[in-house]
C-alpha cells in the first residue's frame, strides 16, 4: 500500500505512515526515522493528538507546514500531508522532510530581517539627521532674514547721515559703521544664500541681458581694484560669446565676484586675469567658460577640496576679511545652474579657477534701452510709482498695464536693494513689487518698509505680484499689512482696478 503513495513523491525525501482510526502508526517506512511502528502519531508531536478524532470522520487531504519533531533526541522540520480515508481503509500520513531547507530558509529570513532592521535604523537615523538639518536651515534662513532687517536700517541711517553736515571726525567714524555693516550684510546674505540653497528656496533668475555689458562692468570695477593694489589686470571677452543672452544674471556676476575678488585678495605681486571664453555654440545655446588665474599665494594640493567647504580657510600670512563662505557658495551656485568649477593651482605660484556654465542665445541680440530709470514720465505726474520686477518682459508688459493710468511716473527697478536705495533717495506713493526678486526678496523688502522708522517708507501703499499665489501667501501678506495680492496670470483691469482704488483711498 505504500508503494501506492510512494509513486507520487519519488522525487523528495519523505517517509509514510500508515495510521489506523485510533491514531496509530500501523507500518512505516525508515527513510527519514525508525521505530515509529505502533506508536501513537501524537507520540511523534503533541499537535497531531486533535487528528485522532479527524480519522475515522474524514475522507479528505490535509496539509501541514513547518512541523517541528523530535524523534529519539534528532531534530526535524517537516511538512506533512494527511490523507484519510474514514473508516473504510488506514490514513496516510506522508512526511516531507525539509530540516535543511528550512534552516537554510530560516537564516535568509533572519538575514532579510536583521538587513530590514538595520536599514530601518539607518532611516530613522536619517529622518533624524534630515530633521535636524532642516531645523538648522530654517533656524538660519529665519534669523538672517530677522537680523538683516537691523543691518540694513543701519544702512539706510547712515545713508541719511551722510548727507548731512558732519564733522571729520563723525565722518570717520560713520565710515566705520558702515564698512561694519556692510561686511556683516555680506556675511548674513551669504548664509542666506547657503541655506536657501540647501532648503531648495533658491530661485534662478533666467532673463534676457546684456552679457558683452555685464562683464565690461565687471571688469572695470576690478581693474580699478587692481589698480589701487598695483596688480596689472587683463580682461579678455571672446567675440565669439553671444552679446544677449539668456540666464541668470545676478548668480553670474556673484560667481565672478567671489573669484574675482579673491584673486585679489590673495595676490600680493602680478596680475589677475579674467576671460570669457565660447566654448560650444550653436543657433540656441552656447557654453561659457569663465577663467579666472592669479600670480598670487597658491594653494596646497592638500587645502584644494576642502576651501570649498563653507567656513574654511587656510592659515596663511594674507589679512584676510571674509568668512569662508565665498567659494562654498560659488560652487553650490555653480552646480544650481548645471555648471561645472575647476581649481588648478601651485602652492606659490598662483591659482586657475574655471567656471563652465551653459547659456541660451537670446532671439532678439537688438539692444535695448536700459530699464532702470524713469521710464514713463508725465509732465504733470503727481503719482510716483516704483516697480521691482526683474525679467524684462514683464516690466514691459507692467508698463504697459499701466500706463493707462492718468498722471503717473514709473520707476522701474530690478531687485529688492534697489528698491530700498530708491526709497531712500526720492518719496513714491505706490511700491509694486514682484515677490521673486533678487538680493532681497519681494517679502524681505516689503517686511523692510513696514518696519522702517522712516515715515514716508512706513505707510508706502504696497502690492505684491506672486509668481506661484497660494491661500497661505496671500494670508502672510495680508498680516504683513501688504495692501494688495496678486496672482499670476493677472489681468490688466484686476491690476489698474486695485491701484485706483489704492490711489483713492490717498485721496480721501
Ligand atoms: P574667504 O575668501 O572669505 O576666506 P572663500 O570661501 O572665498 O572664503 O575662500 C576660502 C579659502 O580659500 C580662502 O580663505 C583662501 O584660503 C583660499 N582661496 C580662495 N581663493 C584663493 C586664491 N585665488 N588664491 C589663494 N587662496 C585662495
């Protein structure tokens, strides 16, 4: 009767036993264990004395899986199938044998488990670490942003200052506090920069400029510094780089700045050279290679990685005013905008540093007339208003807007500090400013104005214009006793409705 079991697991290691109706084993072969014989099945496991009842009831196939037996001081896992066939003929019980595959199973699946716990310590660790890099983040956007609001009432005091009567002496010493304050304006806007950079609240600027411009002036302002510090200056712009183009032209200058200027600062005897180079170009876009080499210090191979991380700066005999942040930045820039910087330098010799950063080719090379002026002047204006909008189709498109407006002037500016310069120098009725500026942005300049001692900045009717306007934005300004929100796509009459209504409210 075995054998009739036996056809269908040839193939595995099993061993069957033949159970009669009271529970017990009445033959048995000897593959797995011996002298099982007329022992009752729940003899071999506790577990199999509920089957006693089942076999004389049932003609039905059980399975049972990963049973553990002990059978004369040996170990085995099994699985088992039952065949009974009621009262009529003696159950099968039919043994598989699998202590190896089990084992063999049992280590994989501690094996995944201790990996899945170690990876889920891994992932708290990591929740853990990236919570606290966001708090420390946040903790220092929101502290620049409070400590810049002092620092640049500092500076618009002492812009006022300054142009009163002074004696030499208060002269003097008011150059300090602003030489003060503006070494600290760098420092707060550079951690700022970082740790926008690292919260993902950096904004790239893409706007249409002047490039041939942007690098004169660049260089002009350097080789003067050259100048004073008797260091010989070349500037070379290849006339293969297309003169207008598209991108972000404040990150670009502030790239060439840090470099720039620390080939300055740590060149004591030489020259500072700058070039721009094309390196590829064709109808659409055109890759820039910004070289910028020194006669200066050097740096150590050793120091080469590390200056680019934030704070660090090598020991050496150079007065050096920063902060060890420059380069950080220039390289977290560089890569924001899909670039690449390379630094070769000789310990006493000098330094390379190269910048490759793409550009589009703007469609329209025409120039165009500058923006930063008065540009819509009624002879009979006696509405100023100051637009703060950075792309030039959109200062276009605003002026246009509204210069249906009867008896305005429109100053248009392109970032948050000139607002402020701007505010300083004349007295407007309307401040419009576009939230996504740059170096300061549209809500730092607003929180500047309502927060100034200045009367005439301190109740400036301002509209904010969002690029992406949430609920929550438009509360936060709202609170921040902004006068007006509005959201991108905009319509014309949304606009001029809510500066008449602003302009009436003047009136009354
Ligand atoms: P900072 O100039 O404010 O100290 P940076 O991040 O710009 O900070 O530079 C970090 C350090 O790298 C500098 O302190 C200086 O030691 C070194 N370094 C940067 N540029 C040069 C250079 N052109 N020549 C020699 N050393 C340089």
């Amino acid at each position: 009767m075995i054998e009739k079991y036996n056809i269908s697991y040839k193939e595995t290691t099993n061993q069957i036993l033949l159970i009669n109706d009271t529970g017990i084993i009445i033959d048995s072969e000897s593959i797995i264990f011996q002298n099982v014989n007329n022992k009752l099945i729940s003899d071999l496991h506790p577990f199999f004395y509920i089957l006693i009842d089942i076999l004389p009831e049932y003609n039905q196939v059980f399975n049972f899986e990963c049973i553990n037996l002990q059978i004369e001081n040996k170990h085995y896992t099994i699985d088992a199938t039952l065949y009974t066939h009621g009262k009529n003929e003696p159950a099968a019980f039919v043994f598989h044998e699998l202590t190896k595959q089990y084992v063999l199973y049992q280590k994989a699946a501690q094996k995944r488990n201790e990996a899945e716990i170690k990876s889920q310590l891994l992932n708290q660790q990591n929740n853990l670490l990236e919570e606290k890099e966001t708090f420390k983040n946040n903790f220092i956007t929101n502290f620049s942003h409070e400590i810049r609001m002092p620092v640049n009432t500092i500076n618009g005091f002492s812009m006022l200052l300054e142009n009163t009567n002074l004696e030499q002496k208060q002269r003097y010493n008011l150059n300090i506090i602003k030489d003060t304050n503006d070494k600290l304006k760098t420092m707060i806007n550079d951690i700022l920069d970082i740790s926008k950079i690292e919260t993902d609240q950096f904004s790239i600027y893409n706007m249409r400029f002047n490039l041939h411009e942007e690098l004169n002036i660049l260089a002009k302002i350097f080789g003067k510094k050259c100048e004073k510090k008797h260091l010989n200056f070349n500037f070379n712009l290849d006339t293969e780089c297309p003169k207008y183009v598209v991108g972000d032209k404040y990150r670009l200058t502030q790239i060439a700045n840090n470099l720039i200027g620390n080939a300055i600062k740590f060149t004591q005897i030489g020259t500072v050279n700058l070039s721009v180079s094309c390196v590829t170009k064709n109808n659409e876009k055109a890759t820039l290679l910004l070289s910028v080499e020194d006669t200066g210090i050097g740096i150590e191979n050793e120091q080469i990685n590390s200056i680019f991380n934030g704070f660090y700066q090598v020991n050496n005999s150079i007065d050096n005013d920063g902060f060890g942040l420059g380069l950080a930045i220039t390289k977290k820039l560089v890569y924001a905008l899909n670039g690449k910087i390379e630094l070769k330098s000789e310990y006493g010799k000098g330094s390379t540093f190269k910048v490759t950063l793409d550009f589009d080719i703007a469609n329209n090379q025409k120039d165009t007339q500058p923006t930063q002026q008065h540009v819509l002047e009624d002879a009979n204006q006696n509405y100023k208003i100051l637009l703060a909008e950075p792309l030039e189709k959109n200062q276009i498109e605003f002026l246009n807007i509204i210069s249906k407006l009867k008896n305005i002037g429109v100053t248009i500016v392109d970032s948050g500090d000139h607002v402020i310069q701007k505010l300083h120098q004349s007295p407007f009725d309307l401040v419009i400013l576009n939230l996504k500026l740059p170096t300061m942005d549209g809500l730092d300049t607003a929180r500047y104005i309502r927060h100034s001692n200045l009367e005439h900045f301190n109740n400036i009717p301002i509209v904010v214009i969002s690029e992406n306007p949430s609920k929550e934005e438009e509360h936060y300004c709202k609170e921040r006793r902004i006068n007006s929100y509005i959201g991108k796509p905009f319509n014309k009459e949304e606009i001029l409705r809510k500066i008449k209504y602003i302009q009436q409210k003047k009136q009354a």
